[in-house]
C-alpha cells in the first residue's frame, strides 16, 4: 500500500489535541510507516501543500488568517477532519464572541504587566473575525472528531480507518469534553 500525504494543522486552540495525537505512544510509529507527512506543527512547513490526502485541523476559526488557511487546506485535501471540541464546536476560543473582540484585546494586552503601556501587537496578531467559528461553518468537513482533547484511542481509531479507507466510528472512543 503506498504512503498517504498526511497532515495536522493548529488554528486558534491550545495544542491539547496535538499532545493527545503524541499520547498514541508505539502506534505513532504504525501510523508513520502508513503516511508521509507533509505538514505539521510538528515539522517545519511553511506553507500548506497540494494534494494531501488527510488533514486533522485543531482549533476553531478566530481570524482572517485562519479563514484563508483553512479555505487553501480545504481545496488541497482530499479528507478533512474536525480534530477536537475547538475545531468541531468553537469550545473555548468561542468564548470570546460573548465579549467581542476589543474587550478580549485589551484584557490580554493591557493586563501583561504593570506598565500597561496600552500597546497592541498590530503586527504580530492576525486580524481578528467579529466572530470565532467552528470550522464547519467556513468549509465541509467529512469527519468531525470531538474531545478536549480527543483520546489517543479515538485519534488512532480514525486515523487507522481512514488510511485503510473505511468508515470510521469515532462514537467508540469519544464524547464531547471527554
């Protein structure tokens, strides 16, 4: 069989999802004789390939930099998956359209220490949606695995089927916030 192009992807979260995917242990090395990654926070890529055969996105949608990211992974894919609470609901980063996103701002930034110069990082912090979303609601998803993060066992029950090609149950192994 050959290797699938693989990849994961970090949007507005918190990584969680990523260190449950590290929590596979000895199956990491199974998974890797099955796929060739071709983009990862775990690799250094700068940019979303072409032709990837499966994606898991970790991490609602919160900015204009994320829309056009996930829209590239969407087009270049062929399987994407909702990887974690975040990216299937907006979970926590969604916490923020309850405040908006100056309030959210300025709690973060004014509040770094006790100079509070006011200073925004204009330049390092992507443009920020009036809205955090999941990732649904901005391009189709084919299989959406919830969890905060999702075990080990439901990310290899989902990564093993699908690189085998059949139909994953992600019930098996997952809840929401399990």
């Amino acid at each position: 069989m050959a290797k699938i192009r693989f990849a994961t992807v970090w949007l507005d979260g918190c990584s969680g999802c990523h260190m449950s995917f590290l929590d596979m242990d000895e199956r990491l090395i199974e998974i890797a004789s099955k796929v060739e990654v071709v983009c990862s926070p775990y690799v250094d890529m700068k940019e979303f390939p072409e032709n990837v055969d499966l994606a898991l996105i970790e991490g609602a949608v919160s900015s204009e930099e994320d829309v056009e990211k996930l829209r590239k992974i969407r087009k270049n894919t062929k399987i994407v998956v909702a990887f974690g609470d975040c990216a299937v609901t907006g979970n926590v980063s969604a916490m923020r359209n309850n405040y908006g996103v100056e309030a959210a701002l300025k709690h973060a930034y004014d509040n770094l220490s006790d100079h509070n110069t006011g200073a925004r990082p204009c330049r390092v912090v992507p443009k920020q949606l009036d809205r955090v979303s999941a990732l649904h609601e901005q391009v189709k998803i084919d299989y959406f695995l919830p969890g905060c993060p999702p075990p080990a066992d439901a990310i290899y029950n989902i990564l093993t089927s699908l690189i085998e090609g059949k139909e994953p149950n992600v019930f098996d192994h997952t809840r929401f916030g399990k």
